[in-house]
C-alpha cells in the first residue's frame, strides 16, 4: 500500500466498511464473523506492499475469499451439510465443467451472493428498474408506463447498471 | 460501431427488447464477431446471475449501526494505520537520503566534470583568445577594407599601426582585467606578432617598395634635418636632462610615422643619438647632417651641464632652506648663507634649537644643506672654520651631492658649484 493509498484509506473505509459486513454477513450468515473479516480485509489492505489498482474491487475480493476461507476453516458452508463439505473438497480435485459439481454450485451460490449485494447498494428507483425488468419481467414500453420514464431513458438507465454490476465482478474476478 | 453501442444492443437483444431484424443482425454479428461473442456471453451470465439473485430471499437488511466494525476493531486498524505511515515516512526519508548521496554524488561528478571543463576552458581559452586577437588584428577595422587594401600608402600604414596598436589595448584590458593567465597574455601577444608578420606576409614585394619609397620621399632633407635638430637644441628647456634631451631627438627622428618599421606593433629599436638613419640618407648630406648634429649635440650636452652647474651656484647664492648639521648627522639648526666664493661659503646661524648648549661651533667637519623648489637640494661637506668678525663662519667644501626624490645622493663635481 502507497502512501497516496493510506491517505485514501480513510475514504474507502468510510464507503465500504458498512457494505463489506453486509456482503460478508451475506456469506457467513454471522454479523461477529463477518465484522472479523472485514476488519482482515482492511489490516490487508494496509499490509499490501502492492499497488492496489481497485481498491473496492480488492475489498470485495478478499473479503469474499477470507469469508469462504473462514467458513472453510470452520466447516461451516453456507447451505451445505458437513457432509457436502468434505464432498466439495473431495470433488474439487477431480471437478470438471459441471454445473451440478458442488464446487460449481459453490461458486455460483457466491456469484448470486454477489450481484444480489451490489443490487441492495442501489438506488430505490434503479431497484425498482431491475425488478421491474428481470422479476416481473416487464418490456420497456410497460416499465415506461409504470415510471413515466421513456422507453430509451429505460434502456439506457438499465443498459448503465448493468454495465457497473458487470465492471464490478469483473474487477473482482467473478466473471470474465 | 464503439464499445457503448455494441453493449446496448447485444444487452436490448438479451433482454428481448428489439425486433426481429436487429435480433438477426446482432446474432449475425455474434457469430462473425469474437468479441461481440464475448460480450454477449458474459452479458448473458450477469443477466442470468441477476435474475437468480432477485429470485432469492432478500438479504437481511441489518440494522445500520450493526454493518460497523466494533471499536476494537476500529483502533487495531487505526493503530496498524500508523505504523504503516512511520514506516513509509522512514523509508521515504531514507529514500530522499539516498536520493541526496546520489545528487551529491551527481553534484561531485557534474563538478568534476566542470572541473574538466574547466581545465578544457583553461587549455582552450588561450587559443581562443588567440584567435579573436588575430582576428582583431587583421580584420578589426572596417576602415581598412574602405581605404582599399592594396593601395600603399602612409595612411593605409598609420592605420595598420593604429589597428595593431588598438589590439595592444585590447590585449592590455583582457589582461587589467585578470580574465587570462600569463600563458593567454603570452598566447595573445604571439598571435599579435603572427598577425602583424602574417599581414606583411601577404604584402607583395611591389607593395613594401612603394612603402619604402614613400618613407624615403617623406623624410626630410639634410638640411631640413639639420634646422630641426639645431632648433630642437636651442629650444630644450633648461630643466631637461641629458636623457630627456637623447629622447626628444629621437622623437623628432621617427615622428613623422613614416617609418616601415612603424606598421609593426613591436617595438622599435630608438635610434642613435644622432636621430639619423644611415641607410635612409646616402651620400655627402648623409655626412654633413652627422657631423653638424654631433656639434649641435655636443653644444646642446655642454649648455645643458653649464645651466647644471648655475643652478647649483644660484642654489648656493641664494637657497630658500638652508641647514648645518655634525657629522653624526644631527641637524644644529638653520644658517643664513653671507657669501660664497669658489669652494667656500661664509654663514652664521640664525637661531638655536637647544638653548642650553654651547651655541658657537667647533671647528670641524660639518654638512650644509641646501634646498631650492626649482634647483632641488644639495649637500656640501667641509670643515667649518670660525672667523674673528662675529659670528661668522667660514666653510670649505670637500663633497657636495644632489639629493634626489628618492633622498639618494648623487655626487656633483665641486667644479659645478662654480658660477
């Protein structure tokens, strides 16, 4: 971590202190565990001797896998029996491409995990655009109806959040 | 077609939000596209991943005060935060000392390297002086070139010397000024005389006939010349010396600038007393001229130690100053001078410094000492005799001296105190 770093150190703990547990919260499913990780992520943080390029997509990072990795430590898998578990380290030598491997399942469970996090973080409108379009699967020309908005401010508006969601797990490595 | 648009359209295909002819034009571009293909599968996986997210549970929406870290947990970073902040400020400070000791280093390497320079500076100012002094000697007038460079003749060399003799100067201020060594001054003056012998060099043996010609046409006759120095001796001042004498005549000789030897800066040699070249005059009036200016010399050497020896003699008659002192050098106050004959003097003191001694002198030797502003001053040595009428006394002179400015004596004959 840089000195330019540190001194912005402050503002990125600020913006994502509270996000971060509730990400963690999210995996772990324990507010205290959750509030250990990311407080590990942020002494990590100022450990990095590295240049830290994304700093909230490193946070996301390591706060996911220090979370994952806590769990593994304590044989505590988020909707996975003790069984599963030892199965997913079991499988994880000898897993493929397969959808239905429990480290794919795994994974996937994470990514949800993820993108239901960033669309918590959104505005109450923007919320309501992705619900809107993805859960109640309405075209542009009826979301315009509900909003009031124009059928191309409705594109562009859900063109710009998906855009940022997939920057993000990009950034994070969640996706390619 | 840029990033934004391809994004829009392959999102709008996904989302079922265009007809059917741009859903076969963006598919189209998909399978022809590599990166439309890449783009359309990870738009499809977010889509897909977003879709599933809103189908789950909403997740707890926790209490805003419990999404913060505890106190502890908040100093332990802080703490942490500091250290990292010692230790960055360490080894910045250890950073900008090494980056010191380098500038240092690259400040000792640039000074060494200056001193090179220096050194270069040093080895190549003397040529580089050199040069422009050339330079300057040759081609410093613009008049030259206007007066027309073949054309020899009196002026073209007055102003070839006037040009050498300007770079004189020039050499004399760079050197006042300390700017070059004593090799630069050496450097100079080499390429001074270079130049010189270089421009006469370059004249043609048709030009340094016409110039001696010219010499030759502008001196005098025999009996001009002879006028001028007869003339030259009646007019010396009675002050002059014989060297002063000696140099007004050679002055005279070489001042109508006519000489070749003029157009050289060096030196040129004075010529003899007689201020007559024998190789310029030939012939009958060559030896009239010698033998009448030797007369006129030695007339003008004999006025001179004549006026010499009156000046001493009206020194004695009538000094402005006059002192006697022992032989030890002390002064016994001031005389008055009552008459003097030819190696004597008769005086009597006018007044006593110290009243308690014995005021009448013994008979001795004595020094007087007299002192003119015009004449100078003289001293005489004798023995001091004194004489029945009063207070009077007579002195015989043995030695008499000039004192100069620099208080040496100069022996004068006794005959010169003669009138």
């Amino acid at each position: 971590m840089s000195t330019e770093q540190i001194e912005e150190f402050a503002k990125h703990f600020e913006q994502l202190e509270s996000p971060l547990i509730a990400y963690a919260c999210q995996i772990l499913k324990n507010l205290e565990d959750a509030r250990d990780q990311v407080q590990e992520a942020f002494k990590r943080m100022i450990k990095e001797e590295q240049f830290i390029e994304n700093p909230k997509a490193w946070l996301y990072r390591t706060t996911r896998n220090l979370s994952i990795s806590h769990i593994r430590k304590h044989q505590r898998m988020q909707k996975e029996g003790e069984e599963k578990q030892l199965d997913f380290f079991a499988s994880k030598l000898d897993s493929g491409d397969d959808p239905n491997s429990p480290v794919e399942k795994l994974e996937r469970s994470e990514k949800i995990n993820r993108v239901a996090h960033f669309v918590s973080l959104l505005p109450e409108d923007s919320k309501d655009l992705i619900k809107m379009k993805f859960d109640k699967k309405l075209s542009y020309r009826e979301i315009s109806n509900e909003t009031g908005l124009t059928e191309g401010n409705v594109g562009y508006k859900l063109h710009h959040l998906l855009q940022g969601l997939a920057d993000d797990l990009k950034a994070e490595g969640i996706t390619s | 077609m840029n990033e934004d648009k391809m994004e829009e359209r392959i999102l709008a295909y996904l989302v079922g939000e265009c007809d059917e002819e741009e859903a076969f034009e963006v598919e189209k571009m998909c399978r022809e596209n590599a990166l439309w293909q890449a783009e359309k599968i990870r738009y499809g996986q977010i889509l897909g991943l977003l879709e599933e997210s809103i189908n789950q549970p909403d997740p707890e929406s926790l209490p805003e005060k419990e999404t913060k870290l505890t106190e502890n947990q908040r100093n332990e970073i802080k703490s942490l935060l500091a250290v990292k902040s010692l230790t960055l400020q360490k080894n910045e400070d250890e950073n900008s000392k090494e980056n010191k000791n380098e500038m240092k280093e690259n400040v000792m390497t640039e000074k060494e390297e200056k001193d090179e320079k220096n050194s270069k500076v040093i080895y190549w100012a003397p040529l580089a002086a050199a040069a422009v002094a050339a330079m300057i000697a040759y081609w410093g007038s613009p008049e030259k070139e206007a007066g027309g460079a073949t054309v020899a003749s009196t002026s073209t060399v007055e102003q070839k010397q006037s040009e050498l003799n300007s770079s004189h100067i020039d050499e004399k201020t760079l050197s006042g000024k300390e700017t070059f060594s004593a090799e630069t001054e050496i450097a100079l003056q080499d390429a001074i005389a270079d130049s010189a012998n270089e421009t006469l060099a370059l004249r043609t043996a048709s030009e340094i006939k016409e110039l001696e010609q010219a010499n030759i046409e502008n001196l005098p006759s025999g009996k001009e010349l002879a006028a001028k120095i007869t003339n030259r001796s009646l007019s010396i001042d009675k002050n002059n010396s014989l060297a002063q004498l000696e140099a007004n005549v050679s002055e005279d000789s070489v001042s109508s600038d006519s000489s070749l030897a003029a157009a050289f800066s060096l030196p040129v040699p004075l010529p003899a007393p007689a201020g007559l070249q024998p190789e310029a005059i030939s012939g009958e009036d060559s030896s009239k001229i010698k033998s009448k200016a030797e007369t006129n010399f030695s007339k003008a050497i004999e006025k001179s130690t004549t006026e010499s020896s009156n000046r001493w003699y009206s020194l004695i008659k009538g000094p402005q100053e006059s002192f006697v002192f022992n032989e030890k050098g002390d002064s016994l106050g001031k005389i008055q001078i009552l008459e003097s004959t030819p190696g004597k003097i008769q005086f009597k003191r006018t007044n006593w410094p110290n009243q308690n001694r014995n005021f009448t002198l013994e008979t001795g030797a004595y020094e007087i000492r007299l002192s003119q502003e015009q004449a100078g001053t003289l001293i005489l040595k004798g023995n001091v005799i004194r004489l029945e009428e009063g207070n009077k006394y007579e002195f015989k002179i043995t030695e008499a001296w000039e004192l100069d400015k620099e208080e040496k004596r100069n022996p004068v004959p006794i005959e010169d105190l003669n009138p």
